[in-house]
C-alpha cells in the first residue's frame, strides 16, 4: 500500500512530524520532490530536527530511505545531514538515491542567488537554494543525472561545453560575473561521484519490487499545494509539483497504487517567503501567534526567517485538500491557539465587493479579503490529552466546523510537537 503525505497550504504545515509517526508502520519512505529549500521538523527522543533532504524515516532502524528521481539533490547537504545525525547519537539510516535523480550544482545556487537581487524588490523571497535553476536546467535538458556522474571522461566534457556556452553568456553579460570552466565543472561531478557512492542505486525497480511484495511504501511531499506551480499562487510557488500525484513521477510508482492520501492542516496559517495570504495578520497579534506557534516558534526550518502569520484560511484550506486528492486530513498544531478567547477562522473571500467561496488565480486573488468568523477559544493547555472525547467542548468545535468547511474527514490530531502528542479520531 502507498500512502502519500502532503500539505495544503503554502507549507510549514507539519508534514515531518506526521510522516515520522505514520513511518513507524512503513517499510520504505520516498522524497518524490523538491530540494534543500524546505525542511520538515521531527521532536523524537534523539532531539529536535530539521530535515532538508533526508526523508523523514531515518529515525526508525527498518526503514529504507529513498530519495526520488524527482528531487533536487544536494550531495553536500545530503553527506551533511547524515553527518549531523550521527554526530547526536542516531543509528546509521539506511538511505538509497535514485540514480536518475539530478544534482544541484553551486552554479544552480549562484544563478538563485544573482537573479534574486537583480530582481531586487520583485524577488520571489526564494531560500535562494538553486532549486528553480536546477528545474530550469532538468526540463531544459542539460541537467545532470546521478547515473552519468559514472560516465565516460569525454562524454561528460562535451556535455560541460555546451552548458557552459549557455550559463556563461548569463553569467558575463547579464550578472557581470566570471565565466565558468569546464574543468572545475567536472571536478565537481567527480567530487558528486564520490560522494553519491555508496547511495546510489536503481529505486524504480527496488519500489516496483517492493509494491509486488505488499510493502507499505510512504511519500513525503515538500512544502503544500498553494505553492505549487500549476495550482498555486503562480508566480509566487516553487519549481516541481507538490501534489501527491506527482509522487508517481518522481518516486516512479504507478499512480494506481496510491491509495491514502493524508493532507495536513495547520490549525492557522503561516508562510515563508513571496506571495499572495489572504487571511495574514500583523504587528503584535502576528508576534504572538508566531511566539506560541510551533516549538519555539514560527521561523523558517530552512531560512530561519519569521513566518508570515496568519487566521485558518478554510477557502484556500479546502481548495488544496481538493487539489491533492484528500482521503483524510491530519490538523497540526492545535495546542498554540489556547490562550486566545475567540479564533478567527477564514470561512470567504470578498472580491470586488461580492462574496466567493472558492480560491480564484493569482491574478483576482490579489484584490480578494478575508471574510472571517470568530470560533469561542478553549482557554487551557490541551497538551498531554490523548483521547479526542477528552478535548475541550471548544476544541473539539473548533476541528469539527473546520472538518465540515474543508469536506474531508480530520482522522489525525496534533496538540503538541513530540512524537506521541497526537489524537487518533
């Protein structure tokens, strides 16, 4: 059985906390997409982590850890991060990477990062992780593969000299930068080589193995469905789909055997970086939400950056429950509204004066406002409650008015940040 787990909203949503709960029953955990731009945040007893690359299985000895064809691959962030987990005491993770996966390269970063200043005031407040050159470079055909890391010295030579006619032309007359060479480009790949070594392996055909053998088989998506680059709130979205369906592509699994999809739902509202938040808040109600929000709170796992703040958003909510093909929703961080005595809650929009109910393009999104309800808060500590009966009334009105906006049941509940701080309904 495959189950995917996914955001619906612009990410943050605790998506790491939930994976590694629900990879305690899995046999394999896949990265189907995304890069080093996002990081899912897991509380267990080894400490607290920000995962950037590694799937969020590597905490739990019998699982086997893939990193997808579909993902943006860091080789040094990827040898980092093993490196710090076992400097604080994890057992050594069982982690294979897709030999048709990319790498990113540092021209990929270097690119991020020139056009996000010469863009100045109009960035898209990328992580400036070179995710969107790397995507540009795969669709553009002249990225490179793991697989061909261990090709022939020459073959890789005149693949560097035809990207480099196009890169270094960016690079001199557009950026006013040195131009690169076509050997600290494939000192480069051999140093990936290396690296990717003892990794790198063909998972189309370890997954499909595994789907015969009636494995259960975890996609862990990055970031959520307002950020992605067809439904989202384009341009402002990242470069690879962050629908569950495409975990199909980018894991190279049948579409079929994706049978549950758990979206996760943030009890509010956050964002990091560019674009269009209806339901955002500011000045001192935003600091207060972002000071009891999260663990330790709300600050990018990646960037460190503040996140924008803001009410639950149920139009946009229900749109990317709809848009991942939501068989169950998992809401998170439930525990951080307690002290408010009413909780706003975004029910609609107003554009133009009139009121809608669903989530428009980008383009009518912008002039859209909040149209907001306000729920009776529960004024008390719901940390440590494990039974949904046991929640305060106003809790428990407060999941249940969500659950019939958004139109999909809310199977999971999370009121605090460890592992077993978590509601089964």
């Amino acid at each position: 059985m495959v189950t995917a787990i996914v955001g619906a909203n612009w990410g943050d949503e605790g998506k790491g906390k939930i994976t590694d709960v629900k990879a305690a029953q899995s046999d394999i955990v896949i990265r189907y997409q995304g890069g080093s731009n996002a990081g899912h945040t897991i509380v267990n007893p080894y400490g607290k982590f920000a995962l950037h690359q590694l799937p969020s299985g590597v905490f739990h000895s019998h699982i086997v850890n893939i990193i997808g064809n579909g993902v943006a691959l860091s080789p040094e962030k990827l040898v980092a991060e093993l490196k710090s987990l076992e400097d604080r005491g994890v057992p050594k993770p069982n982690v294979i990477v897709s030999n048709r996966a990319q790498v990113v390269m540092p021209y990929h970063v270097a690119f991020d990062s020139l056009e996000e200043a010469r863009l100045s005031s109009k960035s898209f407040g990328s992580t400036r992780s070179g995710i969107a050159p790397f995507y540009a470079d795969k669709f553009s055909k002249i990225g490179f593969q793991v697989s061909e890391l261990y090709d022939d010295e020459a073959t890789l030579r005149d693949r560097i000299e035809r990207l480099l006619a196009i890169k270094n032309t960016l690079l001199v007359h557009l950026y006013g930068q040195e131009p690169l060479t076509v050997d600290e480009v494939y000192s480069k790949l051999m140093e990936y080589k290396e690296m990717l070594a003892p990794y790198a392996a063909d998972t189309f055909s370890i997954l499909h193995d595994a789907v015969k053998e009636g494995k259960h088989i975890l996609l862990e998506g990055q970031l959520g469905s307002l950020k992605d680059p067809d439904f989202g709130i384009y341009p402002m979205v990242t470069s690879s789909s962050t629908l569950a369906g495409y975990g199909a592509v980018g894991a190279g699994l049948p579409p079929y055997e994706i049978k549950e999809i758990i979206t996760v739902v943030k009890a509010y509202s956050s964002a990091v970086g560019a674009g269009e938040f209806v339901s955002e808040i500011f000045g001192e109600e935003a600091d207060e939400l972002r000071r009891r929000g999260g663990d330790g709170g709300e600050y990018g796992a990646t960037t460190g950056r503040p996140r924008r703040m803001g009410w639950l958003d149920l139009v946009a909510t229900r749109y990317g429950c709809q848009a991942q093909g939501t068989t169950a929703v998992a809401m998170t961080v439930l525990d951080a509204l307690g002290y408010l005595d009413e909780i706003p809650v975004c029910v609609a929009y107003e554009l133009d004066g009139k009121k809608i109910d669903y989530f428009p393009p980008t383009c009518d999104l912008k002039r859209c406002k909040p149209v907001l309800k306000l729920m009776p808060g529960w004024k008390c500590d719901i940390r440590g409650i494990r039974e949904y009966g046991k929640l305060p009334e106003n809790t428990r009105r407060y999941i249940e008015f969500a659950e019939q906006q958004i139109g999909f049941p809310v199977t999971m509940v999370s009121n605090g940040p460890a592992r077993d701080d978590i509601i089964y309904r």
